[in-house]
C-alpha cells in the first residue's frame, strides 16, 4: 500500500478551493459526492437544510466485519472575508504550496482530514485490499462552535454539530469512528463540552439629561460589579474536582457583552447582558452542570437584588470520551508507531466536536489528526505536506486492522 503524495496534495487543495463557511456548505459537499464517486463508492446525500447538505459514501466489504467511520466537518472556522484575514493568502479558498507546506482556507481544521481519508481508501483500492467491514466516509456540515441567538439567526449560526446529528439519526452509524480533528498527532481520549450563559442586568432607560444623581441604576455599570462578582467565581468552578477530567481543568470564558446603543448613547440602557462560555467535563451531566450554573445565577440575584438578575442557558454540547482500552484506540497506537516509528501520545482537549452528537448514538469515537497547522502571520493556515501522507496512511492502516 502506498500513499501517493501528489494525488493527495491535488485532493486537498480541490477541497480549500471550494468556499464552505458555515451555513453554505453544499459545494463542498458536491465537491466530496465527486470524489466519492471516482472511488466507485455508495454515496448517500443528506440535505439538511437549503444550502447546506452531508456526503456520506461507503466502501462495502465483504462481510463479517466491522464498520469504521471516518467523519470530518467541512465548514471552516473562518470564511476569510474578515476584515483582519482578508488580505492573508492562508485564509482564502485558494491553495497553493510554499515550502513543502500545503497552503489555505480550512486545510487543518479539517480539510486535510477529509483528503486524507479519501487518500486512505484510494490506496487501500489500489493495492487490492478488501476488506470484511465497511469504510463510511461522512462529510459533515455545522460543527464549528456557534449558535443563533438574538438577532444572529440563520444557517450561517448552526453549528455544535448540526450535521452530525442529522447524520446518525438518518443511517450515518457504524461501530466506531476516527475524528480527523486536528490533535498534533496525539490521541485525543476526551474532550469537554460547552454551556453558554446569559447573563442580564435590568436598569433605567432615560435622557442623558435626567440622568444626574441616577448613575447607580445604569444597568452597564451595574453589571461593571456583576462582572466582579462573576470573576470571583469563576475560580470555584475551574478548581472544583468534579469539573476536572484526566488531570485537565475547566475553563470558562468571559466572551461577549451587550448593553446600550451606540447610535444613541444619550439614553441609558434598559438591560445589559454578559454572556459566558462554561467547558464542563465530559463526565459530568449537562442537568447537573444547567443546576449548578443557574444555583450561583440565583446567588447573584440574591446578592443584587435591585438589580433583577437574569440567567439563561442557551446552548448545552456535552464532551465526549472513549475507554482507553477500546480497540479503536488500539488500532491507531500500532499504526501510529508503524509509520512514525513511535506511538502516539495522549491528550485531553477542551474544545469541541462531533465526537458529542456520535457518541450519544452508541458509537465511540477518537479525534486523532495531523497538526494544528502552523499560522503563518504573512501567509496564513498551512500544513506539511509530509505530514498528511503520513496520516493519510496511518489512516488506511486503521481501516485494514479495524474492518479486518
């Protein structure tokens, strides 16, 4: 079996030219039903909304074994057209090789993934291999971590694993699944989930000129020491034991504010709002987590009690996790070590993916991938071109060991 290097390059960079930020991820999906279809592979298209569908395909075997899923997400984190990434070759839809780096809109996260899988089963054809189980290839729209809210609604929102729950409840299971995410080489056991909070503050709305002697009811500098207080706690719950997992600890993010009008600073706010992003261990129960979170809301309100606190929880994506004696987890530490001559390490993250959403369907899962991808300042986001062949074929030498 041999990984060609050139096809996979030409794979990967077919897949950053088609723009797939979230919400418009049907492209691509066209892009991977192509490629699948060059394989002689099943393919299953699954429309999840206008404008936006999943590419599953399948490599039958012959029977008798296992089925393994390759999935990876085909939205990008960014779209490029920020004003700050705009001018960056990296962040556009545009490939190109400098330096033995492969350059690009989405290329690690997770692009490169999704190459490489095709690259796995194209190999494993070429070298005559059947095999007993199946090979899914899921292609996936809405992982990256968003939501709607407020005014922020539509397609472009819906992420935390949109396309991964349309996937398992319309056939895309199998017996265990490879998340391609980007984990520098290391095997990912768990990672946490998230809770998104809203936090609100209620004050006056008056003219800046009947404001005098009233500054204690604007709701933004009420929440000034609502924020405090907040800062207070938030050490509570990143050293609380029952939030850590394997010797990693909870984080929660301070991430957005919003109170008043800036076209008409000349009224005070009526409400104010800080919105908080709580990892939780993928241990822990999201009820327990929405109690615990809502208990230290209600202490505000007992602390405050002017200031009508208000808490909502508005988005719960649980973590995930697999058994370290899986034989998943088995199968990439022998393949890992064949082609990198060492096995790889462990590691627990704290960001998200749709190993959430598969492993509620009964299908255990591990993020394992190649690099984060080196962000160039000049150029942009990049991976090695070495470093996909080599997972391209530790890939393939999962399957073969998986799907027998």
């Amino acid at each position: 079996m041999k990984i060609d290097k050139d096809r996979l390059v030409a794979t990967a960079s077919s897949l950053i030219d088609v723009w797939s930020f979230t919400g418009d991820e049907q492209a691509m999906a066209e892009r991977m039903v192509e490629l699948y279809e060059e394989l002689g592979l099943q393919v299953q298209w699954q429309q999840v909304e206008e404008g936006r569908a999943n590419a599953l395909a399948t490599w039958a075997g012959t029977g008798g074994g296992k089925t393994l899923m390759f999935n990876g997400h085909m939205d990008t984190s960014y779209s490029g057209r920020e004003p700050w990434l705009k001018d960056v070759p990296g962040f556009q839809p545009e490939a190109f090789v400098r330096d033995g780096r492969l350059y690009g809109l989405g290329i690690s996260n997770m692009k490169g993934a999704l190459a490489c899988y095709v690259e796995a089963v194209r190999a494993l054809q070429d070298a005559g291999v059947k095999l007993r189980g199946d090979v899914l290839i899921a292609a996936v729209c809405g992982e990256i971590e968003k939501t709607q809210y407020g005014e922020a609604q539509g397609a472009q929102y819906r992420g935390y694993a949109a396309g991964s729950r349309y996937l398992a409840s319309h056939g895309g299971v199998a017996d265990m699944c490879l998340l391609g995410e980007p984990t520098e080489g290391k095997v990912v056991l768990g990672h946490f989930g998230a809770l998104w909070l809203r936090l609100r503050v209620h004050g006056n709305f008056i003219h800046t000129a009947f404001s005098e002697g009233k500054r204690g009811e604007n709701s933004i500098l009420r929440m000034h020491e609502v924020t405090t207080a907040v800062l207070d706690w938030i050490p509570t719950w990143e050293d609380d034991p029952s939030n850590a997992y394997r010797g990693a600890k909870a984080i929660v993010n301070v991430g957005a504010v919003e109170g008043g009008f800036g076209w008409r600073v000349s009224r005070t706010p009526h409400h104010t709002d800080l919105f908080l992003d709580i990892r939780v261990p993928p241990t822990k129960e999201m009820s327990v987590a929405r109690r615990e979170v809502l208990g230290f809301v209600r202490s505000l309100a007992g602390r405050f009690p002017d200031y009508g606190i208000e808490g909502e929880i508005y988005v719960t994506a649980p973590g995930s996790e697999i058994d370290e004696g899986h034989e998943l987890v088995a199968a990439i530490d022998a393949a890992h070590e064949q082609v990198f001559g060492e096995k790889p390490g462990r590691d627990v993250t704290r960001w998200f993916s749709d190993g959430s959403a598969l492993t509620r369907y009964g299908i255990p899962t591990v993020n394992y991938g190649t690099s984060t991808g080196l962000m160039d300042v000049a150029l942009g986001e990049n991976l090695a071109i070495d470093g996909l062949v080599q997972t391209a074929e530790t890939y393939a030498l999962v399957a073969q060991e998986v799907c027998g």
